[in-house]
C-alpha cells in the first residue's frame, strides 16, 4: 500500500491541481454583461445609456445624473426564476431555482448652482446575480468514468475510497494508481450555484456646458459566490460484482461513488466609470461611458468529500478545507447610444463593446500559471458588441408609461453558436401614484444555451437549455 509520506504528497498535487484548475471561466464570472438594474431600466431593456438620468445612471452613464432637478430616494426589489433542462447521454432532466433580492436602494442630490447643475448621488446596486441550478441523470454507456480520471492523475480521492489501488514496477517502485472501473456506470447530480456582486456607489456629474453633461462614478465591489456539486457513479447494471482491489476483499461487488466538492468565494474590488451626455435638441441625445478595467481579489475556499459502497463495506473521505487569494483583472467597456424623445414616445438604442481576450490573472499563481491562463484566455475568448433597445410610450389619461425593449448579449467564446448568446425580451409598467411617488414595475424573460463537463472533454457532458425570468418593483420618491 502507498506510506503515508506518499498521501502528504498527493493531497499536496490535489490542492495544486485546484490552483491550476481556476480557468477563463472563472474570470468571465466577474466580468460577463450585466442586467441588474432598476425596474424602469430593467423594462427599457437597460438601453438608457442617452436617456435622462435616474438613479442607475450612476452605472450605465453617470453623466446622465446631472439632467435630474430635484432629489430623488429609490428602493428596488426583484424576484428571479432560474430554469435549466440538463440532457446527459440523451436523457434530461429539469431544474428551477427561484430567489428575492435588495436588487437597488440610492438617494440623489441636486446641489445649488448659479448656471447648470451638478449632481451628486450614494447608494447600493446589485450588480451580478449568480444564481443558477443544474441537475443530470443519465447512463453513461462508454469506457470512461470520473473516477477514472482521477484515478489517471493518482488522485487519493479514489484511492481513499478504495476505488483505486497502487501498482509498482519490477523493481518495487510505487508506479502509478489503477482501478478496474471501466465506464458503465450511472451519472446523476446537481449543480446549485448562488451569490452576488454588489456595487456601493459614489457619483457625480455636472453640466459642463450648455446640454453637455460629464459623470463619473466609483463603486466599491463586495460579493460572494457559492457552488455545491454533489455527483454520483452508480453500477445500476451490476457490471462490477467482482473485486476492485484484487487483494483486498472489502472491495466486493461496487455499488456506487460520491464526491461532493464546494467553492465559496468572498469578491472585493473596486472599478471606476466616466460618462457624457450631449442634448442636441429637444428631441435627440447621445451619450457614451467608459468602465475601466477592474480588479478583482478573490479569497476561495475549497472542500472535497467523498464516499464509496460496497456490497459488504463503505468508506469516506473528508478532505480539509484550503483557502487561496488570487486576482482577476476584467477588461475596459466601451458605450455608446442615443435617445429619441418623440410625441408619446421614447426610443433608446445602445451597444458596448468588450474584449474578453483582455480578462486577466494577474495575482495569486507561480508565473508559470499565470502565464498558461492567461494563454488559454487569449486563445479561447474574443471581443463582442452588446446590444440594447427601449421604447417607452407615454398615455396623458390615464397617466402611465408603458415599456419594452430587447437585450442581446453574444457569447464571448470563439467558435460559440449563436444558441450559446444570450437574449433577452422585456416590458414594464411606469404608474405615478403622485407627483411625489412613482412605481415602475419590469419584467425580463431571458434565453440561451450551455453546456459543462463533469470531467475531460465532451465525454460526460451536460447540455443545458437555460430560461431566465426576472420582475423587479421600484419605488421612487421625489423630493419637491
């Protein structure tokens, strides 16, 4: 059997192969478009980039703060529905995940000026809603396996459970772990995912000529994100009624694995936006934003759990959980838009662009490391256009607004399809209750395609057909 000296030493592999393993993925976590705003801008389809100003202005252009005349307190909450139809080895299987959420709350302040005007606004905005959820269950009728895999790196997760075992060469040197587990098995799982990332805002813009507007705001970034993978193996065929270890009789008749791994992430960071907003006349504005690239420090926490049965035995494994700090730098955005104030009607258009090739690992990894992600950015990611549109149609009597509008969001992975973008529609309801009290309500349905590997390369793949529906209430209350 393999010493105890030899164990140290992998679970000293393991722990680095987790460090290894923090890819493009992880970086696009923070830096993927987001689509939490407020409920008006929510049903203009966040398309207000050229718009006259409300509280979200401090993230979508903070130039847009200085049109607004009076101080305005708002408070915003949504609700969102996650579903996700998971198909592994031709069979699928169903997920939902709903939760509530503080999506906004800030109070803008109009300050005395002798000509033009100068705005300053403090408040909080979710920025990133990680919440998802998957779930698979299918018969993997192939020669491979999870245990396999980590079988094939001397992984002393299968080891301890007896799943695995030590050959050595002719001259009794220990050579590499080997499993008589050959593919066959069951695979079913879940995937819960949950988490935020929470902007605390400063801002202030002020008209720095006549109908030209110039914003800028600082966010303090706070969040945290959570994944929990349960996943199991099961001989349901009776395919492995033998033993796995040939000398060791405990290991009789396999009936199943499970591991059971956890990420908890604490996000702190801080970013950095710049707007204009020029009014051409009564009808027409045109604005554009920068955000500058932000870094990210990531604390990680990292467990593994682990049982095997066994007709006459089982056996587990808890590893100790370990904690890694690392930094991610996201990229500059680019925005653009204009606005169209028509009779009875508003029409917004926006774009951004984005290039993910730019995501970076810039801390909390040996060179080597760094160097390798980064490359595997670089050769897997590109730059994309998103597009916003709104339309928000005004009635005199009775008085309300009604509002639609059309998200696109392309995938930023080379060689993705266009299943794999990311689209959303929306509509919302703007109600003056008063001169003082206005309730917006936005709804947003949302759609597109995944896929992730429980292990290797399109092998135990899970293909995920997503649908997002978002309603979020606003409450915003105007100082007279």
């Amino acid at each position: 059997m393999k010493s105890r000296v030899i164990f140290t030493a992998i679970l000293l592999i393991y722990v680095s192969t987790h460090l290894i393993a923090q890819n493009l993925n992880d970086a696009y976590r923070l830096g993927e478009q987001s689509i939490d705003f407020d409920a008006r801008n929510l049903a203009f389809g966040n398309s207000s980039i050229a718009s006259m100003g409300n509280f979200s202005s401090t993230i979508i252009n903070p130039a847009g703060l200085a049109t607004i005349r009076k101080s305005l307190l708002n408070f915003g909450i949504n609700t969102n529905s996650f579903n996700n139809n998971g198909t592994i080895f031709n069979s699928t299987t169903s997920a939902e995940k709903n939760n509530n959420n503080t999506n906004q709350f800030g109070l803008v302040i109009p300050l005395p000026t002798r000509k033009g005007s100068a705005v300053i606004a403090f408040g909080y905005n979710q920025s990133h809603d990680y919440n998802g959820f998957t779930k698979f269950d299918g018969y993997n009728p192939n020669n491979n396996s999870m245990i396999q895999d980590l079988t094939s790196v001397n992984d002393d997760l299968a080891y301890e459970l007896y799943l695995s075992y030590p050959t050595y060469n002719s001259n009794g040197e220990y050579d590499g772990d080997a499993t008589n587990i050959n593919g066959k098995l069951n695979q079913r799982g879940t995937i819960d995912e949950e988490g935020s990332l929470n902007s605390w805002i400063m801002s202030g813009a002020f008209e720095i000529a006549k109908n030209v507007y110039f914003g800028g705001t600082i966010n303090i970034l706070s969040g945290e994100y959570k994944r929990n993978r349960s996943y199991y193996e099961e001989d349901i065929n009776n395919v492995y009624s033998g033993y796995l270890d040939p000398q060791d009789s405990s290991t009789f008749d396999f009936r199943s694995f499970y591991m059971n791994d956890f990420i908890n992430w604490d996000i702190s960071g801080l970013d950095f936006r710049l707007g204009l907003l020029y009014k051409i006349n009564e009808m027409f504005n045109i604005g554009a934003a920068v955000k500058f690239p932000t870094s990210y420090t990531i604390t990680e926490r990292y467990s593994i759990y682990g049982e095997s049965e066994f007709a006459e035995a089982s056996y587990y494994i808890d590893f100790p959980a370990n904690n890694f700090d690392y930094k991610i730098s996201t990229p500059m955005e680019l925005s653009t838009g204009i606005s169209a104030s028509l009779p009875f009607v508003n029409l917004n258009a926006g774009l951004k662009f984005i290039d993910y090739s730019q995501l970076e690992f810039t801390g909390g990894f040996k060179r080597i490391d760094l160097d390798s992600k980064n490359a595997e950015i670089k050769d897997n990611m590109q730059s994309v256009v998103n597009y916003n549109f709104g339309a928000e149609i005004t009635l005199p009597y009775p008085s309300m607004k009604f509002r639609g509008g059309f998200i696109y969001n392309p995938s930023p992975y080379i060689g993705d399809g266009s299943e794999f973008d990311k689209k959303y529609f929306t509509v919302g309801l703007g109600l003056p209750l008063s001169k003082n009290l206005i309730i917006d309500f936005g709804y947003l349905h949302g759609w597109w395609n995944n896929f992730g590997d429980n292990y290797g390369s399109d092998i135990s793949r899970i293909n995920q057909d997503i649908k997002l529906d978002k309603f979020g209430i606003t409450i915003n209350y105007i100082f007279m």
